[in-house]
C-alpha cells in the first residue's frame, strides 16, 4: 500500500470520526434542546475537534501525500497546514456561532 493511498484512506476514517462525534455531540444536545428538555450538555471542544477533522479528511482525500501541511524536520506547519488551521478555526467559530444561535432560540443560556 502506497504512502498516498495510505494518506487518503486516513482522510476517510478521520471524516468518519468527524460525522460520528458531530452526531453525538452537536446534533444529539440539539435535538435534546429541540426537544424542550430541561438541561442540555455539550463540550466546546467538539467545535474544535469535529471541524478539524473535516478539513483535514478534506485535505488527504484530495491532496493525498501530494501536498505536505507540516515540516517532518522542524514539526510546524506549512504554509498549507496554516491555511487549513485558519479554516478550522473559521469553521469552528461558525459552527459554535450558528449552535448558539440556535440554543438561544430555543431559549436556553450558556452558565
């Protein structure tokens, strides 16, 4: 199994991470707060994690080994892997914004 192959089949398990912890952990609260329940749990965390994988999956299904995000010598990212971090945090920002948004709708608080 060639280093590329090996790249983009781990782009699939990570967006497969992704869609089940997305699942569990953003839209199951959701559903719950939806739901009219009287407390709903979630992590911040997950607006981290769950984009991250998605544009990192994202990344090694297209770009497969082609395109390096970090220094294997040094360990910091290139140019490419900050790029992808900006997009994480893009996302993630959008994410918990759009998460908020709609818990506060549905009446709920952060506290």
């Amino acid at each position: 199994m060639g280093q590329d192959l090996k790249y983009r089949l781990g782009g699939v398990l990570v967006i497969a991470a992704a869609v089940g912890f997305g699942w569990f952990f953003i839209m199951k609260p959701l559903q719950l707060a939806q739901a009219h329940a009287p407390e709903v749990k979630y992590d911040v965390r997950t607006f981290v994690f769950v984009p991250a994988c998605l544009v990192f999956g994202i990344f090694f299904i297209i770009g497969g080994a082609k395109w390096p995000y970090r220094n294997a010598e040094t360990k910091r990212f290139t140019l490419a892997g900050w790029v992808l971090m900006a997009i994480v945090l893009a996302a993630g920002g959008a994410g918990y914004w759009w998460f908020d948004h709609e818990f506060t709708a549905l009446g709920y608080r952060v506290g």
